[in-house]
C-alpha cells in the first residue's frame, strides 16, 4: 500500500492553533476526551468517541458518522504519509512521523 495524503484543518486557524501545529510538531484533532494512543481497534475508537461526544440526539446521523469516519481516517495515519495543512492563503505540507 502507498503513502497516504491527508488534509489537517488546525481547528479555527487562528495563530495559537496554528502554533501548536508548527511550533510543536504536532498534528491533533479535537476529540480530546478520548485518548487515541490507548485505543487501536478502530470499531473500539468509534464507540469511545459516539460515547464521548454523541450520546443524544442533538447532531444528525450524518454528521455523527462523518465525524466517526473522520477519528477513524486520522487514526490511520502511518509514518511516511503526507499531511497538508491549510495555512493562511497557502498551504503548509508534513510528513507524519509516528
């Protein structure tokens, strides 16, 4: 299987998010109640983050599950893969390093 390319949004862009991203080296996602380096059975991760996050039914369906493809995508990133992020009216390029 080839590399695989990935687009990170860092949360609001604002400056303090866009710090974390390039300052830290850091790559996150903002389901931060559910610790995914504990978790690798992606259908465990689902449920932890359904759990967490959308146990009522405030959020369509089809959000609920687009978020839940969303944790399980990021969870698959491997090292080598190639992560953009939009930056301003650029964009910034990574390689993930696990």
């Amino acid at each position: 299987m080839g590399k695989g390319y990935y687009m990170v949004r860092a949360m609001l862009s604002r400056k303090e998010d866009l710090d974390v991203f390039f300052n830290k080296n850091v790559v996150a996602i903002g389901w931060s109640s559910v610790d995914l380096t504990k978790i690798n059975d992606i259908d465990t991760l689902r449920q932890k983050v359904r759990e967490a996050y959308y146990n009522n039914e405030s959020v369509a369906p089809q959000t609920v599950g687009r978020n839940l493809n969303e944790v399980a995508r990021f969870k698959g990133i491997k090292q080598g893969d190639y992560i953009v992020v939009p930056y301003w009216n650029t964009i910034a390029l990574a390689c993930a390093e696990k």
